[in-house]
C-alpha cells in the first residue's frame, strides 16, 4: 500500500518535471532556433527515461511483494507444522493423565501426610475390619490381612 502511495508521488513528480522541460526546450529553442524535430526528439528522450525509471520502481516493488508473500507462506507452513507436533504432545498428555487417574486410588481413599501402612496399622490397633481399612486406606485386601494379622500376634 505504501509502495503505491510513493509510485504515485514518483510519478507525480515526473509528470512535473516533464512539463518543466518541455517548457525550458521550448523556451531555449525560441532563443536558439532550435528545430521542431529536435525539441521532439529531446521531449522523447527525457520520457523515455522518466517511464524507464517508473518501471524499475515497479519492478522493485513488485520483487519485493513476490518475496513477501513467499516468505509469509512458509511462515504459515512452519506455523501449521508447529501446531500439529504440540496438538500431538498435548494427545500424549493427556494419556498419560489418564492413565496416572486409571492408575490412582479412587477419590476419599487419599491419606493425607501419612503413610498408608502405617495408617492401616493403626485402624487395624482400633479394631476397624479389614474391609473398612481397605475402603479407607486404599490398600489391597491381601495386604490388609497380613497387617491385621500381625497386629493380632
């Protein structure tokens, strides 16, 4: 958008000084006599050279915009395989979470800040049953029964 902006301007510019040397040839062919088919031929010359100019300004620009535009698409493809490979992590994540929830004692058998052994010791000192230790420990029945029988001998 800026490079049109300064095209315009350039040529605006050149439109200008075109008419300012049209202007200064025909003043100085008055004073030199200077042929009609000169003044022409030197009024060509200069366009020749402003639209030369001009198109290697677009030229430019229009490199420019190639290159922008090519650079922008593989930004985008690096970007799509990026979101891929985290998509693939965050799947991996999330069975690995899973698994971790399959894995864990189900909710209110956690014993917070003690060991379950320990705290399985306890219950069975108390006189709880071994189905009521393995409902709060979390415990497997085998090894609540080899507690509770320690504790009874």
């Amino acid at each position: 958008m800026n490079y049109q902006i300064l095209l315009i301007a350039q040529i605006v510019v050149d439109v200008f000084l075109l008419l300012c040397i049209f202007y200064l040839i025909l003043y100085i062919s008055k004073k030199n006599r200077v042929s009609e088919e000169e003044r022409i031929k030197a009024l060509f010359n200069t366009l020749d050279k402003r639209i030369n100019a001009a198109n290697t300004v677009l030229d430019k620009i229009s490199a420019e915009s190639d290159r922008g535009f090519n650079t922008s698409k593989d930004l985008m493809k690096m970007l799509e395989g990026k979101r891929v490979e985290l998509q693939g992590y965050l799947e991996r994540i999330d069975y690995v979470l899973k698994a971790l929830d399959e894995a864990l004692p189900p909710k209110g058998t956690e014993i917070a800040h003690f060991d379950r052994y320990k705290e399985a010791s306890n219950l069975a000192e108390q006189g709880h049953g071994i189905d009521e230790i393995v409902k709060r420990v979390g415990l497997p029945k085998g090894e609540v029964q080899l507690i509770v029988g320690l504790k009874k001998k």
